[in-house]
C-alpha cells in the first residue's frame, strides 16, 4: 500500500460530474467537414504535404514534424482536401491559424497500418520515433509532445513514472469514462513508456470519486509492478506538481521540472494513444471529449474527430441556444469562453460545456482587496496571490516574478474564493505575457545588437585586407616605376616613347612593368583604359537609369543625382586618359597635326561639358517643377557647370583655327534618316499616352507633357543634322 502525502491549500468546488457519467461512450457520424489545425501542441506548427484536390485515407499524414519540437497531424477520416486555409482555433484570444479543409468522402477507410506484436524486440529510440510520427501529444491539456517529454536530460534518471487519472476539474469525465472501458490500453501504454525510461516504480494516481475507473485499473494491472494509488478528492490534485506531491512527498523545485526530482508524469489518455500507436499502427486522429452543461439534453462523452466543429458536437448532444449563457472549452476553473462554436476539437480538447445561467451568473463588479488572506491559504503552490497581484495591477512585473509568478499555475483557487470577485488568474496571465513580450524584445535586441557587430567586425576585417592589397599594388607599382627609370637611365640619350606612358598608366593600376616592347606595353595600356572607360560607361547608364526610375515614381532623387554627377566625371576622366594613351601610342607627325589634335580634344571637352550642363538644367527644372528640396544644390552645380563650359570655349578659342571639318560621309546619311523615323516614332507613341491620360485625367500628365516635349526636340536636332549631311553630300556632287 503506497503512503500519501498531502500538498497545501487547495478547495472543494461542487462536482458536477454524475450528468456525463450515466451514458457510455458514444461513437458520432461523421461531420460534413473537418478543419484539423497544423498546430495542436506546444512547439512548431507540422509542415502541411497535402495539396487542395488530394484524396487521403483514415490515418495517412497530413502534415510532418517541423523542427524538434514538433509532432505529425494524420487524417481523422478519408476524404478530399479542399483548402489549407486560416480557421478560427480553440485559443482565448479567439485567433485564426491554418487548417487541412477536409471533406469526408463517407467511407472512413485505413490507410495501411504497420504495427509491433512485440515491442520489445525494438529499441527505445525506435518507439519514440513511432510516438512523433504518430503525432501523440500530452491529452491532459497541456499538449506536450510526448516523445519529447520520454526524453528527459541526460543526468535526470527517471526513478517514479506517474500516470495521472485524478480528473480534478468539476465537469469533466473524459479520463474517468476512459479509465472505466480501456483500462487495458492504458496499462499496455504505461509499460510501453516504462519500457522506454526504465523506472523503478510505476503509479496510476486517482481520485477517490472514481470507484469504477479505480475497479477497472485494479483488474487490468494484476499480475504487473504497477500501483493504483487513489488520492483524496480535492482540486487541484491533477497539478502535476500536486500529484507528485501526493504520491512521492516530493517537490519539484522552483523553476524545475519533474525530471529534477526523478519523476516523470503522463495523461492516462496519452498512455492508451501510445499503446495504440505501437500495438496497431495508429496515429492520435481523435479522442474523448465530455459534453455537459445544462445547456445541452443529451450530456455525455464522444468519440470525437481531430478537426471535427465544435458546433457539429453540441447538435449532436441537444444544444438549446436559449438556454445557453456561455460555453466553455476545458474545465469552469481553468477553462476558457469560447465565443465561436465553429472552433474544432484538437488533440487537447477534454470538454465542451453548455452553461446556462443558473449554473454559471454573471460574476458581480470587482471589488477592493480587503487582504483577508483566504486566496494564500488556497493557493497550492504556496505564493502570495494578494502580492501578484497588486504588482501585476500597478505594472511592477520585475517585483512579481520576484515573488515566483511563474510557479503560478493558474488554477483559479484563489479567484474561486476571493470575497472581492477579483479575477485573480486574470491579472497573472496578463503579467506573465507582459514579462514573456519583455523577455522576447530583449533577445531581438540582443541578436541585433550581435548582428550589427558582426557586421562592423565584418566591414573592418574587410576594409583592413582591401588597405593591405592597396598598399601591396602601391608597393608593386613603385618597384616597377624604379625600375623602368634605372632602365631608361641607363640607355645612351634622352629618349621618351609611349613607353613612358603606358608605364604611367600601368603604375596609375596597380600593375608591375613587365618585359615587353613600347609598341606591346602601349597596346596593353590602351586596352586596359578602354576596358576602365566601358566599365565607367556602363555604371553611368545604370546609375541614370535608377535615377530616371526613382523620378518617375516619385521618390527621393538626391543621392541619386550625386552619384549620376560622380560617375559623368569619372567618364570623363577615364576618356581623358585614354585619349592621353592614344596620343602617346602615335605621337603627331607635325606641328599643324598636333594643333589639329588640340583643337579636337578641347573640342570633345566643350561638347562634353555642354552635354553635362544641358543634363543638370534639366535636373534642375524637374526639381523646380516637383517642389524638391535640391533646388539649391542644383543651381550651384549649374552655375559650376556654366562656368566649365566657358573655360573649355576659351581654351578652344586660344588655339589656332583648324582645317575645315571633313564633309559627313554620304554613308552616314542613312543611319541619320534612321534616327529621324525611331525619334519620331517614340514622339507619336509619347504623344499618344499624352492624349489618352488627358481624356482620362490620369495623374501622369505633367510627366508625358514634358516628354513629349523632350522627344520634338530630339526630332528637331535629328532633323537639322539630316539636312546638314544631305547639303554637304550635294555639295560634293
């Protein structure tokens, strides 16, 4: 005969269980559809593998474990799956998550089982596997994953494996009626755990209210090790903690778990869907569930459906809306109000009760403690409930978690019996999600904070290796420039080839000087400027590209515009070298040639510095017309521009003047007329959007208006070089 203990506080609500005990289990038909939640435990929701339009069997996987802690969800029935969609789910808050749609086809066919006649030629780690394939979580409550919780740490030997069938919430019978007719099942299932963790003792704790389950469990666990302690009525007593108490006179330390202690505790309904999930193959598709309340005529327990709608239950059992004040989902202590009955069941759904008013009144206002004291003489975890919760009220959550807030279960004895009506556990739930929301912003900030080091770790390591292979290249350079002077030094005479340039540009690169001849090394350095000049060219597009896109949708242009300038001028530069390359690969023949080519590359200056310019006073009317507030800086950078352009026209002036331009090839008159059709084209397709935003009153006016203006002038200018190439061509016929 194993000793009991006691545990402090606790209370004695009335019982209210003898209306769901007259009636055996029922089995019901199947619902039309079923909506089987991805996530019904605790951890990471399962990885849907089914698509709308499968057609799945009874017991054939609908969504796999995700991660660790996770477990499978299966098909109640067979059927079409119609959506994946978001469903409301049994939760406080009344929140939607996603759902397998499932409609029975109404055969309730298998898919093919593979069970074990002898599970002890497995290995543990072989029946833990099985349990999470078959998605069998805690059925207490809780929803645990239990091939989690059967692998407790690796120090923590497990010497006492309790399974708890006290059922000390008033209402619910679903562990009781279960007890009474698969006791074998759930003595199977408790060896098959015992088998697992190896204890040393096995206990079956019950309440003294249970005479039948108490008889049954007797029958089924003669001839086996395993105890039926039967505890004394009093709520909470199926506390985990409190069950442990009572049959081991342990406490689970604070912030412990049972393992800490050498315990382990389980649901009685987990241990029958273990045995089944072993023995036969099959997975977690439904459980017991009580339907009470005097709301309902036909008060009992059911075979109910994974996925299977709360409403479709209550029909079932003689639901009287009228007469119905509230339903609750679980116990009237630690229940919930379920304001939508289409929630469906899931694997932690013990009871639905239809209350009516009779049985549950409205609560009266809330008043002032009046520090009496009863709430710290109920409270079985032995806290200060009076001292929760004023620091819950006033928001000094750092001062409740002081006074071990989270050993809290919220069982709801100290509410039960408060003279004020204050919602106690209310206020505890609220506090503990406050702290966990602080605890969670606090770990966001603290992995940002790690990231944005290890990127500014990241970014300096960088820029240290980018400084050594400067230095390296500058080093380079340098060796290769002394040598190449020691070289020339020590040829007869002052002589300078293109040699000299192409060295110049080499060093300007980063690359040593190699044997090669002037010709050879001019050549390399051409080729490298004009490769820089297409890289610069192509970076200029894009970077006007994102400019002309960011306006258009009317962004912010500013950084953009700086660096459309930045990139002009390294164009610019880089087509200075590689003019300055070409020139010192084929040095002028005379005097008139070299002013010639004087005159041209103070010509190709202007044009460019023009074409700059004409580019910032368009920026800068569109930033007029637009109310951006770069209007300043682009007027400085006109007025510097301007400037530009009069510098480069004296400079053209100062040369001497040059031969007549060459007359435009008659060849090039083709291309021009090309140019001509392609301008007009883009202008009667601008002019088109323009016409048919204003029929409209589209927003875009102002912007195709200014482009149908830009486009005349770009067939304006195309037009006038036509005539120019066909008088010249004339002329020379």
């Amino acid at each position: 005969m194993r000793q009991i203990w006691d545990f402090p506080g606790g209370i004695h609500p009335p019982e209210n269980k003898h209306q769901s005990t007259a009636s055996p289990i029922r089995s019901l038909p199947l619902p039309d559809v079923l909506y089987v939640p991805l996530q019904q435990h605790i951890g990471a929701p399962a990885q849907a593998l089914v698509e709308p339009g499968d057609h799945v069997l009874k017991g054939q996987t609908l969504a796999e474990p995700q991660g660790r802690l996770s477990v499978a969800i299966h098909a109640p029935t067979s059927g079409i799956v119609e959506a994946i969609s978001a469903h409301p789910v049994p939760h406080p808050s009344g929140m939607t998550d996603w759902c397998v749609v499932l409609r029975p086809d109404g055969d309730d066919r298998w898919t093919e089982l593979h069970g074990l006649e002898d599970y002890h030629r497995e290995t543990p780690a072989t029946l833990l596997e099985r349990i999470r394939r078959a998605g069998i979580a805690g059925m207490g409550g809780a929803g645990f994953p239990t091939e989690i919780k059967l692998h407790p740490p690796g120090n923590d030997k497990v010497t006492t494996l309790i399974l708890n069938g006290a059922e000390c919430e008033p209402y619910i019978t679903a562990d009781d009626l279960l007890m009474r007719s698969h006791a074998t099942d759930i003595v199977r299932g408790l060896e098959i755990m015992a088998y697992i963790l190896e204890p040393e003792a096995c206990v079956i704790g019950i309440e003294d209210n249970k005479p039948e389950a108490i008889a049954a469990l007797r029958q089924a666990v003669q001839g086996t090790r395993i105890d039926v302690a039967v505890v004394p009525t009093k709520y909470p007593s199926g506390g985990e903690k409190q069950l442990i108490q009572l049959l081991t006179g342990l406490e689970v330390p604070h912030g412990g778990i049972p393992a800490d202690v050498g315990v382990m505790c389980q649901n009685v309904g987990t241990a029958a869907a273990v045995y089944r999930a072993v023995r036969f193959g099959e997975p977690l598709v439904s459980r017991i569930t009580t339907l009470t309340g005097d709301g309902l005529s036909e008060r009992g327990n059911v075979h109910a459906l994974i996925g299977t709608p709360i409403r479709f239950l209550l029909d079932q059992a003689g639901f009287d809306v009228a007469r119905t004040q509230r339903l609750i989902m679980g116990g009237p202590m630690m229940g919930f109000t379920l304001e939508n009955p289409d929630v469906p069941v899931i694997k932690t759904t013990n009871c639905v009760i239809a209350g009516t008013p009779e049985e549950f009144p409205a609560p009266p206002p809330a008043q002032p403690c009046i520090r009496c004291g009863m709430c710290a003489e109920v409270c079985p975890m032995e806290l200060l409930p009076q001292q929760l919760f004023w620091f819950a009220q006033s928001g000094e959550h750092e001062k409740a978690e002081q006074h071990n807030l989270f050993d809290c279960i919220e069982c709801g004895a100290c509410s039960y019996v408060c003279p004020s009506t204050i919602p106690l556990v209310q206020f505890y739930r609220h506090a503990k999600g406050e702290i966990r929301q602080q605890r969670e912003d606090h770990l966001k900030s603290d992995r940002a904070r790690e990231r944005f080091e290890a990127r500014q770790a990241r970014l300096e390591r960088e820029k240290a290796e980018k400084e050594a292979k400067r230095k390296a290249r500058a080093e380079a350079a340098a060796k290769a420039q002394a040598e190449k002077k020691a070289a020339a030094a020590a040829e007869p005479g002052p002589k300078k080839s293109a040699s000299a340039a192409v060295q110049a540009a080499l060093a300007r690169k980063g690359v040593a000087a190699k044997d090669s001849t002037p010709a050879q090394e001019a050549q390399a350095s051409v080729t490298e400027l004009e490769t820089s000049l297409s890289k610069a060219e192509a970076k200029l597009r894009n970077m006007q590209s994102l400019l002309k896109d960011a306006r258009d949708q009317g962004g912010d242009t500013e950084k953009l515009e700086r660096a459309v300038a930045k990139n002009q001028d390294r164009v610019a530069a880089a087509e200075k070298a590689l003019a300055d390359a070409r020139a010192a690969e084929q040095p002028p023949a005379d005097a008139g040639q070299a002013e010639q080519l004087d005159r041209e590359t103070l010509q190709a200056n202007l044009d460019k510095a023009s074409n700059k310019l004409d580019t910032m006073r368009g920026m800068l009317a569109d930033a007029r017309e637009q109310g951006s507030d770069n209007v300043e800086k682009l007027e400085r950078a006109v007025a510097k521009n301007e400037q530009r352009v009069a510098t480069a026209r004296d400079a053209l002036d100062a040369v001497q003047p040059a031969q007549p331009a060459a007359p435009v090839p008659t060849a090039d008159i083709p291309e021009l007329e090309a140019a001509l059709d392609k301008s007009r084209n883009k202008l009667d397709t601008m002019q088109g959007l323009l016409d048919e935003a204003r029929s409209n009153d589209g927003d875009n006016v102002d912007k195709l208006e200014r482009a149908v203006a830009k486009n005349r002038d770009r067939v304006a200018r195309a037009e006038q070089a036509l005539a120019e190439a066909r008088n010249t061509a004339d002329a020379e016929s």
